[in-house]
C-alpha cells in the first residue's frame, strides 16, 4: 500500500537525507575521480581480504601489460609475489613495506617472453627472498617447481598445477581452498597464450586448460598473467561459457591458433635469455 511504499523510500533515501553536505560532496567527489582515472586509462589496482585470512593485490605494468600478484598471511605477514616485472619492482616493494609485509618468494608463472622478470632485483634487495618457476621451464630458479607442489605463506599456500601449452614450463598456482587460480599465459580472459614459439603447442594448451583449469570449482577466480582490454579477473563458469577459442572442439581451436599472425613480442631477444636465469641474472 501507498504507507509501505512510502516507508519503504524513506529507508533508502535516509543515508543521504542525514548525510553531512561535506560528507556527501566528497563521496560525489570519490566517484567523480574514480570515473575520471577510469577514461584516462590508468587502473587502481584491486583489493582483497576474505575471511580466510589472505589478503590480496592485483598490480598492473602497462607497457607488456603484465598483471603481478602479491598474496599474503593477514596474521603472520609472509607474502608471496607472481610474475614480478623488472620495470615495477619498486613499486611493489614500496607496497610490501607499507603493509608491513615479509616477501619469501618470487614465483614465476613460465619463462617470459615479453618483460623481464623482477625476481633477480627483488633478490638483491630483499634478504632471504627466493625465486621459483617450474623445472621444466629451462630456466634456473632457488625453488624448481613440480605438479601438485605447494607455496607456503604463512598457514596459505598455492599448489602448483602444470598447464604446458603456450612453453613448456607453464603453471597455474591454486589457492589451497581452490577460490584463486593464477593462469600465467595459459588462459586468458576471453582467451589464452599463443602457442607459436618457445615449445608453443595447441593441442597440449587444449588438454592443460580443460583438464587442469577448467576442472576447479565453477565460482573459482582466475587471474590471468595479461590482459590487454582492461579486464582484471574472470571465473571457470565463465570461461568454459563464453571464451571464444576453448569453447570451440580441438581441432577449431587448433585452426584458430594457426591463424593468429601475431608480431614477435618486442622484448623476446633480451626478454628470454634473461629469464632463462629466472631471478639470478645481474640487472
């Protein structure tokens, strides 16, 4: 009736009615600047703690479009970082110390082919710090990563599940209670890695997606190592819905790969031969 709907409108507008002007001008404030970094293509980068504990970073380097992971213990305060970038290091460290964070690990998703790894300067400046990538990487690391390995920070991990397809070497790291997925090149948001140099093979990245990404819990978040349309995460029940390549048979996707034609990354002849030495090469 018209007395309910009219209290039912009170309620929702009663935030704002006893809302001071300058607290209300400033949450239009907020949100006009929010919307004004949004068209200058600048990216805030995303925020997490969930009830388990685990507080959580997404971090952006915009010249390979690289996203950097940092996970860490909200009680014990050990981090861990993925898929560090040369170019960012100090940028990640400056939030590290201000979380009042201890980074124990640098984890490379695969050997890069488009930025330098931030593992070896991270090491320099951070006692202790260890590097990891997969031993079938190629590359040297501190810690050579297995299938069904574990990263502990804190009383978390991440296991490490291979999915080889776009090298050899890829893995995707999985939070222990399976709500987190970190897919490197692997899979993509609407997409996935190329597979047409550094041991690239399609039918192998096929396999390691639908059987090693796509079999996680539907609600499962991934987090892909690009992105190059401003997208930040995506879950399985999307992926396996909506991407535009892994939802076709094998042999479309194959033929979808074949024809990509994509320009050589710019940084692969100085990008590679460093990562080969993941998070020990003299920068």
């Amino acid at each position: 009736d018209m007395a309910l709907a009219a209290s039912r409108l009170k309620a929702l507008l009663s935030p704002v009615l006893h809302c001071k002007p300058t607290r209300l001008f400033a949450r239009y404030n907020v949100a006009a600047k929010t919307a004004q970094l949004s068209k200058s293509g600048l990216r805030l980068y995303c925020v997490r703690m969930d009830s388990t504990g685990v507080l959580f970073r997404q971090l952006f380097e915009p010249e390979s479009c690289t996203y950097t992971y940092l996970l860490a213990d909200a009680d014990t305060k050990e981090a861990v970082l993925i898929d560090p970038v040369l170019e960012t290091v100090d940028r990640d460290l400056k939030l590290i110390n201000e979380l009042g964070l201890k980074l124990k690990v640098a984890a490379n998703t695969h050997c890069h082919a488009d930025h330098i790894t931030g593992s070896g300067l991270l090491k320099q400046k951070v006692f202790g710090l260890k590097s990891a990538i997969s031993k079938n990487s190629g590359a040297t690391a501190d810690i050579m990563l297995s299938d069904g390995d574990t990263i502990s920070f804190g009383k978390h991990s991440l296991t490490v599940r291979e999915t080889p397809g776009h090298t050899d070497g890829c893995v995707t790291y999985v939070t222990g209670d399976q709500s987190m997925a970190f897919t490197g090149d692997a899979l993509l948001i609407r997409g996935c890695g190329r597979t047409d140099f550094q041991q690239g093979c399609s039918q192998k990245l096929y396999k390691s997606v639908h059987q090693r990404i796509f079999t996680l819990p539907g609600h499962c978040l991934l987090y892909p190592g690009h992105d190059y349309k401003g997208q930040t995460v995506s879950t399985v029940d999307e992926e396996t819905k909506f991407n535009p390549r892994l939802t076709k048979p094998l042999d479309e996707f194959v033929k979808i790969m074949n024809n990509l034609n994509l320009p050589k990354p710019a940084k692969i002849d100085i990008a590679v031969p460093a990562n080969l030495v993941c998070g020990l090469h003299d920068v």
